[in-house]
C-alpha cells in the first residue's frame, strides 16, 4: 500500500487527532510516534533511513498516511517516494507550540527518561537532533517552527498541499483529500491526559527493566489507537 498522505507538520500540531481524522476518511492506518515506540523492529529501520538507506515500504507497509515523528523528520524524502501522496501541513501558533513541547515530547524528564532507554539512539537521530542544547530556548524553538513550515510550503505544490490547522475540523481537510464530511465529530484528543500515561509507563518501565519497556510499548500503543477523549 503507498502512502495516500504524508503528514509534514512537527509534533504537537494535533497530530494525535490528525491521526483518527485519517484513519476515519481514508480507512487505513495512519502511521504515528505511538507506531514507532510501539513496535521494537521499527526503531532500527528509522535509524537506517536517518543514514540514509530507507526502506520506506516496509516502514510503512499496511499504511495509508503518516503523521508526526519520526516521519515529519523525512518529509521531502517521503514526497519523492511516494509522488502522487498529498502532503498535510498541520501548524499551530509558534509560541503555544513551544510551551506544549515543554510540557510534553521535549520536557526535561522526558528526554531524561528516554536516555535510560534502548530506544535512546533512535530518539536522538530521528526527533531531538535538530533541537539538541536548545529545548528551552523559545526563540530557536519558535524560529524553527517557522522555518520549517516555510520550507514545506516553498518545496511542495500548492495542488499537493494543505496547511491546516486542527481546529478548522473536517470541512478543509476533507475538501484536500476529496472525500465526503462524516457526520460525527471530528476526533480532539486529550493528548495530555495520554502523555502523563505514557511517562508513568516509562517510569514503571525502566523499574521493570526489559519486560516492563515491552509493556510500556504495548500501552503507549494503545494511548493513541485507543485515545481518551475531550468532552
């Protein structure tokens, strides 16, 4: 299966959400962080992609999109793979994206956590390498949001492109991939309730040692594929 959508937008644009909202419009998976952590043959194949010898297919075997790390990280890669895939900007204000990453995938504990991990390589070459020694720094962060959502929309199409923000709900999005608006509402994920979930996972993990970091991956998996809701 080639890829339908390649998801450019950095984490913490609402990706979690873009992912249901795929998932529901195209019926096929959408491919997520939460598939990359949760399997442990995926993080080797990404390091190789980061060395430049992908293999975007069995990557992404069984999926129909992409969204969030560590695939927004390959975005012109993946474009010129897969030359009839649309690509969706998801964006967000800078500054509100910068205190989220704070709160969440860039945190301090976070990345101190993930040190202590196997996955520890991965993590580093795939999502924190263009950020190293500046997570706390609002105008590097802010500016590389910025720089990079300009670099999407200078390399791709307009004929190929969404820039699109979560909160515009299923109008744009469906209008961009040319399918009928569901009828029920689109899919706003309590990603912060998911978040502490997963770091207590990690916690517990890495107290557990190897079998704990596999049930940690199993949950994680299912934080995203089974999300809790807004109300």
């Amino acid at each position: 299966m080639a890829l339908k959508v390649i998801g450019a937008g950095l984490g913490r644009t609402g990706t979690a959400s873009l992912k249901l909202a795929l998932e529901q419009l195209l019926g096929a998976r959408c491919y997520h962080m939460s598939e990359a952590f949760g399997n442990p043959a995926n993080p080797p194949l990404w390091l190789r992609a980061a060395k430049g010898r992908p293999d975007w297919d069995t990557i992404f075997k069984d999926y129909g999109a992409t969204v969030d790390y560590p695939a927004c990280a390959f975005w012109r890669e993946l474009s010129r793979y897969y030359p009839n895939a649309k690509v969706l900007l998801s964006v967000r204000d800078p500054d509100k994206w910068f205190e989220s990453t704070r709160e969440t995938i860039f945190s301090d504990e976070l990345r101190e956590l993930v040190a202590m991990t196997p996955d520890r390589v991965f993590f580093q070459e795939t999502v924190f390498k263009d950020y190293t020694d500046h997570f706390g720094d609002r105008e590097f962060m802010t500016s590389y949001f910025k720089r990079h959502s300009d670099e999407v929309q200078r390399a791709i199409p307009k004929s190929r492109l969404l820039v699109y923000e979560v909160s515009q709900g299923w109008e744009p999005l469906c209008k961009f991939l040319g399918v009928p608006i569901p009828d029920t509402p689109f899919p706003h994920v309590n990603v912060r309730t998911d978040f502490e979930a997963m770091m207590r996972g990690l916690r517990q993990a890495l107290s557990a040692g190897g079998s704990g970091l596999a049930s940690a991956r199993e949950q994680v998996r299912k934080d995203v594929h089974e999300p809790s809701r807004k109300s």
